[in-house]
C-alpha cells in the first residue's frame, strides 16, 4: 500500500534523501529534518497508514513493530537511561501535519511534562 504524493511513502522509495538510521522489512526509521531534540528520529511502518489508529487496525503484529523499532533506535541512540518520549500526533488539532503515521522517537535532553 503507498500513495504517490505521500511524503513518507516517498522517502521508503527512496525517491526523497533521509538520514536513515535503522530499518526492517516493514518499518524505517529516519532523522526528523527539524529536531526539537538532540535525538528525535521518526519511525514509520512502509506500508502506508494515516495515523495511529488506520496501523492499530492493519496488519496482525506491525503496530508492536513500529514500537519495537523505535525502542531500538532509542537504545541505537544512548537515550533508553535517560529516558525517552514516542509520540504519535493523531490529527490536525493534535498538530500532525504528514497523513502516513509516525512516531516521534524523542530523547537526549530534559522533557517536560505535560508537555506544551
Ligand atoms: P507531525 O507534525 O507529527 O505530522 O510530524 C511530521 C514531522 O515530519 C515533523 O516533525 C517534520 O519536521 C518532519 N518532516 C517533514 N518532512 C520531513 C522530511 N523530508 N524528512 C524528515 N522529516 C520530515
């Protein structure tokens, strides 16, 4: 599943440049191009899924993947100690802005909560 002028199935074309910085057969993880932490790295299934929820309700098993991905990217990163933020934005009001689901994998500086 992919839709052309989605912005994230054109990164797993490889068609748009990303920092990649871990990767499995059905889930990538990529730099954020504008951190807002010292680590913050987005982990998306490559299958295309609108949000939270559309990937909840998809395939047996990729949901815990994504999640599983981005632990290991949190450890990847040296953030797991500290500790880390996985965000998933669900809908314009909640500011997600990129209609193929992504989890904020946030770490390496002090994180507030709740945060702003
Ligand atoms: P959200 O607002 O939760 O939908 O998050 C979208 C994120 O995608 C933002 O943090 C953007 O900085 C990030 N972003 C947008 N374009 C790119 C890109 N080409 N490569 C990496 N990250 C991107």
């Amino acid at each position: 599943m992919s839709e052309a002028d989605c912005l994230f199935c054109r990164i797993v074309a490889k068609e748009i440049p990303a920092e990649i910085v871990y990767e499995t057969d059905r889930a990538l993880a990529f730099r954020d191009v504008n951190p807002q932490a010292p680590t913050h790295v987005l982990v998306i299934p490559k299958g295309h899924y609108r949000d939270a929820a559309a990937l909840a309700a998809a395939d047996h098993g990729l949901a815990d993947e994504v999640i599983r991905v981005a632990h290991e990217v949190a450890l990847r990163e040296g953030v797991v100690e500290s500790g880390y933020r996985l965000v998933f934005n669900t809908g314009p009001g909640a500011g997600q802005t990129v209609f193929h689901v992504h989890g904020h994998v946030l770490g390496g500086r002090g994180l507030q909560w709740p945060p702003g």
